[in-house]
C-alpha cells in the first residue's frame, strides 16, 4: 500500500471528486453486452484504539496491522466485492446487459481496471473499499465502525471512467455505540453485521448515482448492529450469560435489567413473591438490580424484546 493511501485511510480521507452519472446516451448502446465486476485484495483494517494513539504515527501504523490481525482471527469478509456483484447486477437488469458470472481479478492500485488486459465485459464495475473502527474521542471505551466505497464504471473498449461516485457510512456516534469487547463477542458477530449494514447502504447511494436515477434518501449513519439474544449480554461474567440463557424459558411477562458492574436480574410474571415489590416486572427488574448492585441499572429485555439502549 502506497504511505499516501495509508495516511488517507487513517485519517478517514476521501478522494471524492463529485459523482458522475452514466450518460444516457452511452447506456442506450449496451444492451446485450457484458458488465462486469472487479475483484481487489482486501483493503488493510484499521483498529484505532486509545492505546495506539499515545504513539503517533507508529500507532497508526500498529493500528493497521492489528486491525489486520483482528480481521484474520476472526474471519470477517470484506463486503466490498458483493457490492461490486450488486452493482454489477444493478446495470444488468437496468440496461438489459449480461452480468458476468466471473469477477476480474486486480491488483490494488489505482489504475488497475484502466489498465486490465481483455476482461470478459465492455463495461466493468470497479469498487475500492476501505473500513476501520475507531474510539471515539475523549470517550476511550466506545467505538464508531466506518465503511466507505469508491466505485467506477469503465469502458473496456476505450479505457475510460464513464461513471463514478463515492461513499461514506458510519455507524451512530451517540445511539448506543459498542465497546471493544461487544464489537468483537461471538467472532466479531455484531461488527460483521455493522460492517454488512453500512455496506448495503452504500450500495444503495452508489446505485442511484451511478445510473442517474433520483435521489433517495438514504441513511448513512446507521445504528451499530442491534443485539439478538445469540449475543453476550454486556458487563456479565459467564453466570451472568447462563442467568440469561435461563431467562428465555420464562413466561411472559418478564423483564431482565443488568447494571454496569456486572449485576442482573430477571423476573417473570405479575404477582411477586414479596408484595412490597411492584407487580409490573419492569419495575421489579430496575428495583431489585439496583437494589444488589447499588447503583442505577438498565433493562435489557423486556417480554421478547431487546431494549438496552433505547432509551
């Protein structure tokens, strides 16, 4: 990787020039011709955490090697060649061309898909992705996950750019945003749907400016992946995880309320055992959590549903 582009990736940077629609009069001359996607190496992963900024320059560095260690060990794809086959099928369908069933293989430079030999289609959707998390600020344990995309169509024929746009999506600074162990719980599980997530954003964006289509609105800043009941419950110990588990076998209605040091609850039904306690489930949750943990608690679950957060 070129030191430029990996000063550019660090520090979030864009090379957007403005997109560029497809002329429709060149479109009109493709139909029963050939689209097809590239395919590039992975782009490097960046972990941006407080540790690796007291190092400067050395820690963005480190950062990138072990957001590339974070990506091997636990298997997390990059999603930009499926928005390459997206977009790729996009312009099949809207243009009655054939999608190739091959991607083009390149290497990661810039002029790559100018400069690629004889591809199997007139037209080829070129995607370049790059991805990272960071914490955010002066707020050291939560992060924000980013994924953006640079996408061009070129001309085979006359090795030309004939379209582009650009995008960037972020998860929510301020909904909810995951600490370091959440995003990486279960293989990494919610960061694979954040990253998924944002990337089909994305494709939505590129789609529309690349084919000159209205402009819909769509959401580039995006909750982080919203838990399920397979994720770790955040702050419990493993007796708190099995609480959990035990927790889903309980009647309606119920409510589990968990505090920040570790502590949880879980009730069911309407009548307590002790009458000074409120009959709503929810409320006996929050008083008894808090009552063990002293200190405020949050519900978690509440009948079928997960709430932590939204609030």
């Amino acid at each position: 990787m070129k030191p430029f582009t990996l000063l550019a990736l660090l520090l979030g940077a864009s090379q957007s020039a403005g997109a560029a629609a497809l002329d429709p009069q060149f479109a009109a001359t493709l139909s029963g011709q050939t689209v097809q996607p590239t395919q590039r190496p992975a782009p490097r992963f960046t972990a941006f955490s407080a540790g690796n900024a007291l190092f400067g320059v050395f820690g963005a560095l480190s950062s990138v090697s072990s957001g590339d260690k974070l990506v091997a060990d636990n298997q997390i794809d990059d999603p930009t060649p499926r928005l390459s086959r997206t977009l790729a099928q996009r312009l099949a369908t809207s243009y009655g061309m054939l999608a190739a069933p091959q991607a083009l293989a390149l290497d990661d430079s810039d002029n790559a898909a100018l400069a690629a030999p004889a591809p199997d289609g007139r037209l080829l959707v070129d995607v370049q992705g790059s991805w990272k998390f960071a914490y955010l600020g002066l707020d050291t344990s939560h992060y924000q996950v980013e994924y953006g995309a640079r996408a061009k169509l070129i001309d085979s024929a006359t090795k030309k750019v004939v379209a582009n746009a650009n995008c960037q999506a972020q998860s929510d600074r301020k909904l909810q945003p995951p600490t370091y162990d959440e995003m990486l719980a279960n293989q990494a599980a919610r960061l694979k749907r954040a990253l998924a997530a944002l990337s089909e954003a994305c494709g939505e964006q590129l789609s529309h400016e690349l084919l000159g289509q209205p402009a819909l609105p769509v959401a580039l800043t995006l909750p982080f992946a919203p838990l399920t009941v397979d994720d770790p419950v955040p702050n419990l110990s493993s007796k708190g995880q099995e609480r959990f588990r035990l927790f889903l076998q309980k009647p309606l209605p119920r409510a589990f309320a968990i505090s920040d040091n570790g502590y949880s609850v879980s009730v069911a039904g309407t009548r307590p055992e002790n009458p000074a306690l409120p009959s709503d489930p929810r409320a006996r949750a929050l008083q008894l959590c808090q009552d063990y943990a002293h200190r405020a608690c949050q519900l978690y679950m509440v009948d079928d549903k997960i709430v932590y957060g939204s609030h």
